[in-house]
C-alpha cells in the first residue's frame, strides 16, 4: 500500500499543487499508475508531487490539465510554485522584474538570468545548491517567460567581455550559450552590448547591477551580494547609476559590433563552427 503523507495545502505552493492533483486525480477515480500512463510518466513521479517532495514542470502541469479537463489550474498554479523555488530574499526582486517596462543591467561575472539557457543556468546555480539544481533551472526557465510575453519589457544588456569568455562547465555549454545570446541580435526589443577588455577603466568596477522602470511606479536599483539582494528607490542612488549606466553603453561595442565579437569568441575560444543562430 502506497503511504500518504498528509499534506497542509496552506503550507507552501508546492503543498497547495500537491493535495490538487491528489484531489483531482482521486475525483476522476485514477490511480497515480493509470494517471502516470495517461502522462506518459511513473506512478512514482505523480506520489512524488502528490507529497510535495518533487516540483513539477510546466509541460506537466498542461499535460496534466489536459488529462483531467481543469481548466488550466495547474498551468496557472505552477507559476507560482516555480517562482516559490527562487531564494527567498531574491523573489521580492523577481516580482519587481516581471512587472517592470524597461530592464537595464549591467554584469560583470555571468550572463543575465533571463538570457541564460537551461544548460549554462544548471552549471552556474549548481555552485551554491548542488542538490536542486532542477528545481531551481525549472524556475530561472520560468522567470524568462516575461520575454514571450505579447508586451515583453524592454531588456537592455551590457556585458563585461570577461563574462563571454570564463568557461562554465565545458565548451559545449558555452557554445550553446553564446549562439542563444545570438539569437537575440534582431530580436525588437532586446539589445545586448558587450563591454570589451580594451575600455579598462570603467564606472562598472563596482559590481553587477539592474535597474528597473516602470509605467507608474518608482525606478528600482537592484545589486546583489554572496547570499542577498537590495534593493532601493532612493532617487540618488537611482541618478547616479543611470548615469553610469549610459556611461558603459557609450563604452560597450554596438549592438552589431558586440554579436562579432561574440562569434568570434566562440570560435576561437569554444570551437564553434560558423552556422545559424540558436534562438
């Protein structure tokens, strides 16, 4: 007999996702073995996000509405569940981020959270969470769903050249990463720029850095530290790093000029065959 945890749907998220399915499930008098068949996964996957012990995708969660007719619940619910995996003091940010009309940011150590692909993101969260590195890709992949958006924010990107060229986990996912920021060169309403090692000395020394507009509310000055974020509306601080802001885009290579230098980084560096963009 298969061992039911109780589960408090108040809890968390991924509490409220798991006592759904079972409920659902059970009103539709499946099993978790005859549901898993219909899904095309294990009995066991289903007990396990039945029991909270394992986050469920989005491709599953449509799945799952399809195959139990609701509606759309879960393709809804698992929005928020993914965005429960963030760290807690980054998820305020997150909030601010999806809401935002215009993103600027400046990185110096690791491509932007919202251009990375799946493989770079496991790579570069698995540093300081070796044992949910799933949860936390599935929830970064969530996070970038506001560039599909059919009114997608603004995403203007400079990068330090440093970031094209330290390797993360190998040359393949490099490679993978930097034809997907590729794909971004005629993209509308994305620009990346690439800030390169012969400007020297730059306002950007100072660390990574987003700032945040929006249509009606306050501009938001976002940094990060080893294991926390801040975030500020003081008018100060906002001025003077805008002002710095355009100051590394006026450094950085175009937009034309910064795709080349990018190519040419992942041939040299990485081994890249010239071929299409991966978008």
């Amino acid at each position: 007999m298969v061992n039911i945890r109780s589960l408090d749907p108040s809890a968390s998220p991924l509490d409220y996702y798991g006592s759904e399915l079972r409920r659902l499930r059970e009103e539709a008098n499946l099993g978790q073995a005859q549901l898993g068949s219909i899904l095309y996964c294990t009995a066991s996957l289903i007990g396990q996000i039945e029991t909270a012990k394992k986050v469920p995708t989005r491709q599953f969660s449509e799945r799952l509405d399809a195959a139990l007719m609701t509606g759309g619940v879960f393709t809804r619910l698992v929005g928020l569940v993914l965005k429960s995996q963030l760290p807690t003091w980054f998820q305020a940010y997150a909030e601010m981020e999806a809401k935002a009309t215009y993103i600027s940011t400046y990185q110096s150590q690791l491509v932007y959270g919202l251009l990375q692909t799946p493989g770079y993101a496991r790579a570069a969260l698995s540093v300081d969470n070796p044992g949910r590195p799933d949860e936390m890709v599935a929830a970064r992949m969530e996070r970038q769903r506001i560039l599909e958006r059919e009114h997608p924010p603004v995403l203007c990107v400079v990068l330090d050249e440093a970031v094209l060229r330290r390797e993360i986990d190998g040359a393949e996912v490099m490679r993978n990463q930097l034809a997907h920021l590729l794909g971004y060169l005629d993209h509308p309403w994305v620009q990346i720029q690439v800030l390169p090692f012969e400007v020297g000395l730059h306002t950007g020394l100072l660390g990574s850095f987003n700032l945040l507009r929006f249509e009606d509310d306050p501009d938001i000055l976002y940094t990060e530290s080893y294991d926390s974020g801040h975030m500020t509306a003081n008018s100060q601080a906002i001025r003077e790093r805008s002002v710095g802001y355009a100051r590394l885009q006026a450094s950085a290579l175009s937009r034309e000029d910064s795709a080349e230098l990018i190519e040419r980084v992942m041939r040299e560096r990485y081994g890249h065959q010239p071929g299409p963009a991966v978008a």
